[in-house]
C-alpha cells in the first residue's frame, strides 16, 4: 500500500493558524491558499510566488496576503503586533521558523 500524503490545502485549521491567500487576474473568485508556519515563512512564500508570476506574460495583477484564524473560527488578515501587515519591509525580521534566511 502506498504511503499518501495529506495535500496541504485540506490541513485542518485551528486558532492561531497562518495561510497566505494568492489572487491573480484581479478580481479573482477564488484565491489559493498554502499554509504556512510564521510570517517570515509566508513573507518568502508571497516573494517566491511573485517572482514566478513575473514570467508569466498572462498575469497582469495580482494580490498576496496573509490571514490568521481567530477563536471563532473566522479568517482575518494578519498584522503584528504594531499593526503592520505583511506587505510592511521589516515586519518578519526577528522571527524564525526554521526556514532558510
């Protein structure tokens, strides 16, 4: 028997959980999500996916971002704790999350 992998985009969530949202062709329906474990993990995962989308001539706007579940189960954008969001330059500098600097 095969040993099968969860896919990742089936991950059971719960509070605190992190997931960056992905939109290309704004307005976009429905967005992709890829979970993450800090947001210096999603800070490069929202630069690896822009930098790919930059080869591709189709894609002419796009948006990233990053959400974290609350204790009611809502998804809500993420932002430290000075209200910075994920698009701020050094928002991510301290954290470490076992990830290549």
């Amino acid at each position: 028997m095969a040993n099968r992998m969860r896919h990742p985009l089936k991950k059971v969530y719960s509070v605190g959980n992190l997931r960056v949202y992905a939109m290309d062709h704004i307005p976009c329906d429905d967005p992709t999500y890829y979970p993450v474990k800090s947001s210096a993990h999603a800070k490069r995962l929202i630069d690896a996916l822009a930098e790919s989308q930059l080869l591709d001539p189709n894609i002419t706007d796009n948006c990233f971002g990053l959400e974290v579940m609350d204790k009611s189960g809502e998804w809500n954008e993420w932002d430290d704790e000075e209200g910075n969001d994920i698009s701020a330059e050094d928002v991510v500098l301290d954290e470490y999350d076992g990830g290549r600097s």
